[in-house]
C-alpha cells in the first residue's frame, strides 16, 4: 500500500529539508540528505517546482500521471539508490 505524505502546509519549503536534517542529525546521522517528492503535475506548478527545487528538495513528476507510475518511478529510485550504496 502506497502512504501519502503530504508537505505540512504550515512550512515552507526550506523549513521543511532544515527540519528533517535537524531530525537526522539529532539521531546522529551527519551524511548528505536528498529528498525526493513524487507529485501530479496537475497540482504542481512549475513555480512550485523550481521554489522546492532551490530549497534541495527534488520533485519528480512521472510521465504517466497514475499513481502506479508514481510508484514505479519511486520503486526505480529505490533500487538504484539501494545498488549505490551497498550495505558493505
């Protein structure tokens, strides 16, 4: 099952990647933080695109708008991230 998570509406987008590298180094994590938000384009505008881009906060927009591509795209991400960076 597919959780959506949406950007809290009370925090902009800066205060948003400052406060989850806050969290992660308060848990003693000081390695570099991406985060990725897979979005429809129909919500996403290209202005909020390049405001969440510019905070460090890269939006994928999958071509196909269902949300089975959405999690396509995520699940593709994950392997490739997963074969980057080996446990050993």
């Amino acid at each position: 099952m597919l959780c959506h998570f949406p950007f809290p509406n009370d925090l902009d987008p800066d205060s948003i990647y400052r406060n989850k590298k806050s969290s992660l180094e308060k848990m003693g994590y000081r390695g570099a933080l991406s985060i990725k938000a897979y979005v429809d384009k129909e919500k996403f505008t290209d202005g909020l695109v390049s405001v969440y881009s510019d905070a460090g906060i890269e939006i994928i927009i999958p071509r196909d708008e269902s949300e089975s591509a959405r999690v396509h795209s995520l699940l593709v991400d994950i392997a490739m991230w997963a074969l980057e960076n080996p446990a050993t």
